[in-house]
C-alpha cells in the first residue's frame, strides 16, 4: 500500500480545511442575509426613508416584510452574493480558503437545503392549535404567513409557524440567491450586461479571385 508523503497529505488536509472554512463562512453570510439585512433593510426604510418621503405604509413593517417575504429575501441576498464579501479578506485569509482561485460560494446553498429537507421530513402535525389538521409540510413552510403576532394581537398568525418560516424557509431562499449571485460575478454578468464593445465596422478584405 502506498502511503502519501506527510508534506502532501498535510497539503490536502489544509485544503479541505480551507475549503470547509470558505463553506462555513458563505453559509453564515447567507444566514445574515436572510435572518438579520432583510428585515433590517425593511425596518429601517420604514423609520428613515419614509417620513422623509412624508409617505405611508397599508401595514406595519412587520406585517409588509411578511408580505414581501420572498422579494425582501432575495434581492439582498443576490446583491451580497454577486459582492462577494469574502474578496475583501486579508491575502493569507482567502488563499487559504481557495477565494483566490474560485469562490466557494457558489455552494452556499448546501446547508439550508438540507436544514430545510430535514426539518421537511420530520413534520408530521401543526406545531400550533392555531392550525387546521391538513396543513401539509410545503404550505407550512413556503405559504408566508401575512401578519406577525404582537403583543397586542399574539393570535395575529401562528408565532411558531412565522419563525420557522424566518429561520428555515428564508434562508433556503437566501442561500439559493446568493450562491446565484456569486455564479453571476464569476462569470461577470453584470459587467457583460452592461460593457457595449465597439466592434469593428471595417469589412474583412477578400482576395480578388480575378489576379
């Protein structure tokens, strides 16, 4: 049996290490994206930007961000993707985590595929009276609520069925987004979508058959 010099199998440990940390770390991104910049971006527009706009709202910004869940979860997470944040690491850092050479990324999606897969597979009943018997595990989780309970109106919606649709659902569609995003950059979409190259008018000369 053959064994691999310690030098190269140290090499490939790092790698794989390197690659689990750039792995972790997109994940964890597309988790913020979705847990923390959406509804921060909604909450904030509805403190700061709209009495400067003297403009009004149909519904709380709760109850709106709910109501654009899908919308307010994507775009931002497709933004941050195409950055890449992980670029403006520290040169040992991305070397290390192979960002120099192709970003991981674009696998961002892996983990809450599979913590929305799990928690999919073990539903069986509402987790909530609130609900009717029939609810199936695809409406549970992807049939947004509308409104969110307050204290005020704690039976608005189902409080557990709104969080696991924040802390599940949303970041299955944040890491869907964003590991889009990041196939974007690679490939310099929006660059491309927007660059107009000149190309040349001048008509390629032919020989003349006739000399």
């Amino acid at each position: 049996m053959v064994m691999a010099p310690p030098e190269l199998a140290a090499i490939e440990k790092n790698s794989w290490l390197g690659y689990f940390a750039a792995l972790m770390l997109h994940t964890y991104i597309a988790y913020t994206c979705a847990m923390h910049l959406s509804p921060w971006l909604v909450f904030h527009w509805f403190r700061w930007v709209m009495p400067i706009l003297d403009a009004s709202a149909s519904a709380p910004a709760a109850d709106w961000y709910l109501q654009h869940f899908a919308l307010m979860t994507f775009l931002p997470a497709l933004v941050v993707g195409y950055v890449n944040v992980a670029r403006f690491l520290p040169n040992v850092i991305r070397t290390f985590m192979h960002e120099d050479h192709h970003s991981i990324a674009t696998w961002a999606w892996i983990f809450p595929t599979l913590v929305l897969s799990y928690r999919m597979l073990e539903y069986h009943a509402p987790s909530s009276v609130l609900l009717g018997s029939s609810m199936t595990a695809m409406k549970y989780f992807f049939d947004i609520v509308k409104a969110m309970p307050t204290l005020q109106d704690p039976f608005a919606s189902d409080p557990i069925r709104a969080w696991a649709q924040m802390s599940v659902t949303a970041p299955f569609y944040a890491g869907l987004t964003y590991s889009l995003g990041a196939l974007a950059s690679k490939y310099r979409a929006v660059e491309k979508l927007f660059t107009f190259e000149k190309h040349d008018e001048t008509m390629p000369a032919h020989d003349d058959p006739g000399v």
